[in-house]
C-alpha cells in the first residue's frame, strides 16, 4: 500500500471529531451510522429526517446502506466503509 497523505490524515482527524459529534447529537450507538449522517448533512445539506428517509442500513439489507432518489429521480445506492484505522481502508470503485 502507498504512503498516505499527511492531508489524509488531517481530514481523517476531522472526520472522526464531526462523526462522534454526530453520534452523540443524534444518539448513533453503530460507527457506520456516523459517517451517514456526516455524508448526507455535510456534502448534501439534509437535515436529520431527510437522512433518516435514505437510511436503510442493518440486518438483511442486502449491504446497501442508504438509497436516495435524487430531484431527476435518478436512484443512488450508498455501501459505507468507516474503518478506525486510515492504513485498513477499503478500496475504492465506483459503478455507473
């Protein structure tokens, strides 16, 4: 694996203040839920209900986290990957 960036590790420090601010305001008791809300509320600009309505994360969900049907009525399915450790990351793709 290649070195990471120091900027990687600068945002994953941020990203992990954000996601346990999220947790606790909103009581997210799974690491995964966190890193939702911080996607959705901070790259969208949902608020607490819309995230909820997209949420459909746990037990036989077919490992597809959220689904949110766009303005244009495009459907997005959303997998995500919160590992503790930056170095333990999940490869990236992307489907289209």
């Amino acid at each position: 694996m290649a070195p990471s960036s120091p900027l990687l590790s600068l945002f994953k420090g941020q990203l992990e203040t954000e996601c346990a601010a999220l947790a606790q305001k909103y009581q997210l008791t799974r690491r995964g839920s966190s890193l939702i809300y911080w996607y959705f509320m901070r790259l969208h600009d949902f608020s607490e209900s819309e995230v909820t309505e997209v949420v459909c994360d746990g037990p036989n969900d077919l490992a597809i986290d959220a689904i949110w049907i766009d303005d244009d009525d495009l459907v997005h399915f959303y997998q995500f990957k919160h590992p503790e450790d930056a170095s333990k990351g999940i490869q990236a793709t992307s489907t289209k």
